[in-house]
C-alpha cells in the first residue's frame, strides 16, 4: 500500500460506521451510578468524570508517549459532541472530534502515514518506531475492545495492519499461526530471535480488556535479547478471539495452542512458557494444572485466581468499564451484576478443586498488595500449589516502577526454567 492508501482506508472504514452505540452503552444499559473515590490498580487507574481506566503506565510501558496521550485525551476532555453519560467525558456518541475512538486513530494515523513514508524511503528503524506507535495508538482508539463495538473493530483492524506492517520489517520477520478450533481458527502472532534453530517460547495474553497487540514491547526488551520467542494470543471473547465466549474453562484456546505448538518447526516444544497478565493468569494458572507434561514454567502477573470471584465484597470493587468488558465476553449485560457476579463464581481455581491441589509445573505469582483483583493472600497461595513456586508481592511503588520489577522478576525466572 501507498501512504495515501491509508487515508482512503480509514475514511472508508469510519464513514461506513457512522450511526453506531457509543461504547459505554454496548454492554451495559444502567443508568450511571454514583462514583467511588479514585482507587489505583497494578495497571490503571478509575479517574473520576472518566469512563475508561486511564491506564497511563502501562500505555507509556507498551510505548505511547505520555506527552501525546495527555494531549488527546484533553482532546477528548473538551469535545462539545453529545455524550451517552454527560458526567463521563469519553463517552461522546458517533465518529467526531471528541470520540475515543476518533481522537486516537487520528494519533494513530499520522504515525502510520509517516511509517509508511519511512519504509519507502528505506529508513527501516525509523519506520519501524513509527509503525509501532500507530499500533499502540489504534489498541487505545480499540480499549476496552468490547465485542459488537463497530468503531473500535475498525481501530483494531487498522492496528492489526500497522502492526503486520511493521512485522514485516523486524530482522526476524513477524510469523502468523492458525490454530483450527471447533470449526474456526486461532490466531497468533508469532516472534522468533532466530530461524536458524528452535527456540524456547512464551505464550503470552492478557486481561478481558487487552490485545494480543500490547505485548510487544516485552518481546524485544525481555524475551528476544535473551533468545526466547513469543506468540501472542488473544483472550476468549476478545480481538481475534471474540468467536469464542468466556467458560469456566478459560483455557481451552490456549490449550489447543500449546498442542498445537509441537508441529511448529521454530519452536523447541520441549520448552515452552505462559506468562498471563491479569486474567489470563487464570489461563495460565489452569494450564500448569491441567498440562503440567507440556509446559515448563508459567507466570501469573495480577491474576484473577480466587478471592476476586468468591468475595462479594471485591467483586463489587470493580470500576463500571471492568464490569462490561467481563459481561461482554460472558455475552451479558453488565446492568444485572449480581447475576454476572453469580456466573463468575465459576473462573475460581479454587472453586474448580484445582488449588487444593499441586502441581509439578513451578508457578511465579507476582503481585500488588493494594489490588483488588489479585489480593496477596491469592499471590502465595497460587505460588504455594505448585513445586519450587515463588511469591513476589510488591507494596507502594510508582505503577511504572512496578511494572519494570514485575519483568525483570519475569525474565529472570523464564531464563532459569527455560535457558538452562
């Protein structure tokens, strides 16, 4: 494609979608509740007058620039357009300045532009840094990626192609796998620090509100500079994923990977991680229990295991963009919570009898003592249900701080159980 091209694509894209639900009302038809007093999280942070979580480190982690991220969303703070909730300010309806979606993929545009500029005229690291910004930009435009939301799926698909664009450029070209499943297939991005031999691999996911697209910037800072692939993987009922809902077995997509992965010539399949953040640590606690043959190591970073699910009390912590991206993948609205709440029982490890038992696959549990979500009293009990697991909790840091000793906790572990 032409950098023109992507002008005519995305304006054929966003003109095609312009009467659409804005997303703050997809997935949840309640009126707007009163709001709690701020409360911080590992990765984001409830901002009142804000519908989204303003998760400003883990963007800044994954390669947004602080400055251009306040700069739109003060874009998105003073728009005039008509708003779904008149108290939240990223909440105006259809394809106009001030939208979300708007906002960001005009960000992202003109790094995508510039990519391209930049690889025709050869400059492949420039085009590479300004292809990776458009992606970030395009998953926030996308964020919380609710399914049937139609302006965040054309974000998506815009961030897809900058970031297969950018793949192509990478010293190691970026790979795809398609995994059958039920009728459908599996997609993944595949990273590899060499095609001269197999190598050791990370499968790695997120939370009900992330992409396989955020994870990026753990490959080449972590996981690449010490020889270890990744394959990124959406989460059920999200991004490549969304054909298939969110069970009890959270883990089925992912199994059907791993399997998968001992036909794939690239990767040592006798060595092979998980590494899940926030809910997919539940994918990858479950894996460790389920095929403790397949995997060598997994890490739980924030993971939703337990005590999220069976206390009442945190369960109803969550901020309402939590509550309709877990109702979106459960196909539910998020206004009945108390029956969401009740079908949520289900994704307790502990409830299923896995956590009363041990497994031979060694766990690493890292997290915050202020999160809800993971509380530490569910990070040592994770660690301790499995042989040679470590618990890593961490207490009052900057959010950054955080995630940077998170990592490193996580590469050094995946180098001991992988590496050696």
């Amino acid at each position: 494609m032409k950098p023109s091209d992507d002008i005519n694509l995305t304006e054929q894209l966003f003109t095609r979608v312009k009467k659409v639900q804005e997303t703050s009302a997809i997935s949840n038809s309640s009126p707007l509740e009163p709001q709690d007093e701020t409360e911080d999280f590992i990765d984001g942070s409830a901002v009142r007058s804000w519908y989204r979580l303003l998760r400003r480190p883990s963007w800044a982690w994954q390669g947004a620039d602080p400055v251009e991220v306040e700069q739109t969303l003060a874009r998105i703070a003073m728009g005039k357009g008509e708003r779904s909730h008149p108290d939240l300010l990223d909440t105006i309806k259809g394809y106009v300045p001030g939208n979300w979606v708007f906002e960001w993929s005009q960000q992202a545009s003109g790094h995508f532009k510039e990519g391209r500029a930049l690889a025709e005229a050869g400059q492949r690291p420039e085009a590479i840094n300004a292809l990776l910004k458009a992606v970030r930009y395009y998953s926030i435009a996308s964020y919380p990626h609710l399914k049937h939301d139609e302006l965040a799926d054309q974000a998506q698909l815009l961030g897809n192609l900058a970031y297969r664009e950018a793949g192509r450029l990478f010293d190691v070209p970026l790979k795809e796998i398609q995994v059958p499943f039920r009728g459908k297939h599996i997609q993944g991005y595949l990273h590899l620090p060499t095609i001269d031999k197999p190598v050791p691999l990370v499968m790695v996911s997120g939370g009900i509100d992330s992409l396989q697209l955020d994870y990026l910037n753990f490959y080449r800072k972590y996981l690449a500079p010490n020889g270890i692939g990744m394959l990124s993987l959406d989460m059920p009922g999200i991004g490549y994923a969304e054909h298939w809902p969110l069970v009890q077995d959270t883990s089925r997509l992912h199994q059907a990977v791993l399997h998968y992965l001992a036909e794939v010539a690239w990767v040592d399949h006798q060595r092979i991680a998980m590494v899940g953040f926030r809910f997919a640590g539940n994918v990858a606690a479950r894996l460790a229990f389920i095929e403790p043959f397949k995997l060598r190591t997994v890490v739980c970073i924030g993971a939703g295991v337990n005590q999220c699910f069976a206390d009442p009390s945190l369960f109803a912590k969550c901020p309402r963009m939590m509550r309709d991206s877990l109702a979106n993948r459960l196909g539910a609205n998020a206004a009945d919570w108390e029956q969401i709440r009740t079908k949520s029982q289900v994704f307790s490890l502990k409830k299923q009898g896995l956590m009363s038992t041990r497994t031979s696959v060694p766990i690493l549990s890292i997290g915050h003592k202020r999160d809800f979500i993971c509380p530490e009293q569910d990070v040592r009990a994770l660690a301790a249900c499995s042989r040679n697991g470590k618990a890593v909790v961490f207490d009052k840091q900057p959010l950054r701080e955080v995630y940077d000793k998170a990592l490193h906790e996580t590469v050094t572990w995946l180098k001991q159980h992988l590496c050696t």
